[in-house]
C-alpha cells in the first residue's frame, strides 16, 4: 500500500513520533495506522527498557495546592539533562502526574505508574512515561511524591524549578507561609524543633564534638561544658526554629513565629537530584578506550 504524507502526519499527530520513524512504522504495518501505532508503543518499551539504567539526575519538582489550601503534594520527576527538563512534553507530562497525585490517594510511585496519566483515559503514567522515553531519548522517572494534608494552611515555594518546599502552617498569614517555605528552601533545616532530631544523628554529632573537645587537653568539667555549648550550636543550625530567618539574620524563625503568632507544624523539602549519585563523564578516557579497542 502507498503511504501518504497525511498518513504521516496522523501517524505523527498522534504519537508525537519522528516523520522517518512514523513513515518506517506505516511501511511495516503495510498502511494500517492502529497496527503502527501498536508497534510503536512496543518498540517504545523497548527503547525504554534500554534507557532505564541510565542516571537521570536532572528534572523538576513540581507543587500543586488544592483551592482551600488544605491540601497539597509536591512530586519529582527526573530525566537526563537539564535541557530535556525544561522541554514542553516533559513538563506537561510531570504536571500531569503532579495533578494525577493531588486528585488521589495513591500510596507510592509503584502504584501511582498503574494509574491513568488523564482521568478517563487507558493510558497509564507508565505507558506515556515509556513512550516519552522514546520519543524524547532519554530515562526518564517518575522518583518520588509527598502529601500533606492540614488544618490551618500550607504555603509552597519553588526556587527555579530544582527546589520545592510545601509548609504546614496555623496562625500568620499568606506572605508569613511563602516567606517560611523560601527560608527552608535556602536554609535545608532538617526538622521543625529540637523534639524531632533524630536520636541517631544526634548522638554522632556528640562523639564527633566529644573527640574534638578531648584533644584540647581540657579537664573533663571544662570539656563537658565545650561539647554541650557545639551541641546548642548545632542544634540551632539545623533545626528551623532556631535557625537565622534569612531575611533578618539577627531573628531567628522562632522568634518570628512568635511575633505572628503562628506555628509551623510540618514541612517538606525536595530538590531535584538530591542523593543521586551521578555518572561522572570522563571524555579523555572514553575517547582513548575507544581508540584502544579500535
């Protein structure tokens, strides 16, 4: 059967494919545009399946807010480079997501991939992640999501599309939430008070203090008194209310709580990449291996 340009076009239209792999496609399936469209979607898991063991490292993190401010998630949806990150079909693809996360109560990212990408469609996240995958050629992942439900208000920020911060709030008002959330986004706390340091974390922190205070030579009163005065410091770093409010260092978070009468119950950070190792690319090496197996 003679393939037509308008064939290729629908064919392209509807997958978002290549002209030469949309041509390819309908030559194969002799005309029959359901049937490429079929081979394509399976040739997509494959490319796919292919990419799935390259880092992806680079992304966006994305908020979405439900109309009350009662509710919101934040999700992180990664790919290669940082300039597929800012194409179009990838946005649009992890705002759905996002949108798909906020609009259920889906558990985790294994479950969320099961369901519809759009509410009353068959395509699953995972069927279009895969068909991104081979369309844009490069691994893409779905990596994570929070939710966070509240009873007085949640305040977000976002930095760039790399960092997202959503805020459990009571008391204070819209611009008291947005500056907090842009504070924990500059700052990294690690939790909200002392309260909720983790035990092992703190407990590492006093013996390294411990070691250091004892190489001074210092009687043991001395020492005890150096190694509580590092811990009140660190504690104070890491936590959110005792940290330095970014925008008047000499208060600390706290202390504006306090001011606004208001209370920050919970919150969340993310930053694309955060914990990944990436693939350290060395050109010179890769380049003489090649000449070496030449």
């Amino acid at each position: 059967m003679a393939i037509t340009a308008s064939m290729v076009k629908e064919l392209r239209e509807r997958t978002g494919a290549g002209m030469m792999e949309c041509k390819k496609a309908l030559v194969e399936s002799d005309g029959d545009i359901d049937a490429a469209i079929e081979a394509m979607r399976k040739s997509g898991q494959a490319k796919a399946a292919k990419k799935a063991g390259r880092t992806a490292a680079e992304g966006v993190v994305l908020i979405q807010v439900s109309p009350d401010s009662k509710k919101a998630v934040m999700v992180e949806v990664n790919c290669e480079t940082d300039f597929v990150a800012k194409d179009d079909n990838f946005v649009s693809f992890a705002n759905a997501v996002a949108e798909r996360v906020l609009n259920s109560d889906v558990a985790d990212v294994e479950s969320l991939m099961a369901m519809p990408l759009h509410e009353g469609e068959d395509t699953t996240i995972e069927e279009a992640r895969q068909a991104l995958v081979s369309k844009i050629g490069e691994n893409m992942t779905v990596r994570r999501f929070t939710r966070m439900d509240s009873s007085g208000t949640i305040a977000s920020y976002r930095h760039g599309d790399r960092i997202g911060v959503i805020v459990d709030l009571e008391g204070g008002d819209e611009a008291l939430g947005r500056d907090i959330a842009m504070h924990i986004a500059a700052s990294k706390p690690v939790c909200v008070s002392e309260d909720q340091v983790p035990a092992d974390m703190l407990a590492k922190e006093r013996e390294i203090f411990t070691a250091q205070a004892k190489e001074s030579g210092k009687p043991d009163n001395i020492i005890e008194k150096m190694i509580e005065g590092r811990i009140r410091k660190y504690l104070a770093e890491i936590t959110l209310v005792g940290q330095p409010f970014v925008k008047d260092p000499d208060l600390t978070v706290g202390k504006l709580l306090e001011q606004k009468n208001a209370k920050v119950v919970g919150f969340e950070r993310f930053e694309v990449g955060e914990g990944i190792e990436k693939k350290k690319e060395n050109f010179a090496e890769e380049v003489m291996a090649q000449v070496k197996g030449s």
